[in-house]
C-alpha cells in the first residue's frame, strides 16, 4: 500500500492475507500490527500519488 526509502532502511505498509499473527519468514524482514489511523493514511497517501520516495 505504502513504501518509505532511506538510506539506510525501507519501510513498507503491506496488507498480509494470512493476518499480522503470521511470522516473516524472509530473513531481514519485521512485521509489525498497524493503527487503523496508519492503514488510513496509507492508504490516502497512495490514492494522492504520494510513494515516499
């Protein structure tokens, strides 16, 4: 839904099918449970162009 760079870290919102309860299995990679407030401005943001980039 939404991608922030740095230059040292990305970070993505993604909507995960099996729910924010199942593990990553990529190494590198966390997942962390969002906010509805986050979910909405993600979301919002990707309607209005913005990538973060």
């Amino acid at each position: 839904m939404h991608e922030i760079h740095t230059a040292r870290q990305s970070t993505f919102t993604v909507r995960a099918l099996l729910g924010a309860a199942t593990p990553l299995e990529a190494p590198g990679w966390t997942g962390h449970p969002v906010t509805l407030e986050d979910i909405v401005l993600a979301y919002l943001k990707t309607s209005l162009g913005e990538t973060g980039r």
